[in-house]
C-alpha cells in the first residue's frame, strides 16, 4: 500500500510500500519499501528497503545480523558521514549506505 502524510504527520505502509511523510514527520516501510521524509523528518524502511530524508533527517534500515542472529537496524543521519539530503540510500552487503 502506499500512505502519505503531511507537515508533522505519519505514514505507515506494509510489505513492498511506500510511506511519505513531510517536515518533521515519520514515514515507515515494511521490508522491500519506500520510505521518504522531509527536513528533520525520520524514515525507517525494512529488509532490502530505501531510506530518503531531507536535511537534519535520520534514514533507517532493517538488516538481519548473521553472526549475532538477530535483526539489526542501521541508522544514519543527514549531513554526516556523506549521507546527502533528499537522496535514495540502501544498505550494501556489508550494511552500509548507499545510494540507491
């Protein structure tokens, strides 16, 4: 499915959705997702998803952990570390971002 939210708002969408939410707001995928957030906004995508945020946002991505066996989620943050505003990321093989 696919939900969107305004300014403030929050966006949930399932299995291979897309969630988008505006300024300051929260948008989450299930895993195979979408999720895009606007400035200082948070996206949170499940396993093998995209993860777009504006400036000062936050992108986070589900991963499964094989040596630890467990789920794991990374979290990075606009502005650091090379993460650009407004741009798509996933996780490479070695769970790092990357543009999508």
């Amino acid at each position: 499915g696919t939900a969107t939210a305004g300014d403030y708002g929050t966006a949930t969408a399932g299995y291979s959705g897309t969630a988008t939410a505006g300024y300051s707001g929260t948008a989450t995928a299930g895993d195979y997702g979408t999720a895009t957030a606007g400035d200082s906004g948070t996206a949170t995508a499940g396993y093998y998803g995209t993860a777009t945020a504006g400036d000062k946002g936050e992108i986070r991505i589900k991963f499964w952990d094989k040596k630890s066996q467990r789920h794991r989620t990374a979290q990075g943050y606009i502005g650091e570390d090379g993460l650009e505003p407004n741009v798509a990321y996933k996780l490479n093989t070695k769970n790092e971002f990357v543009r999508a």
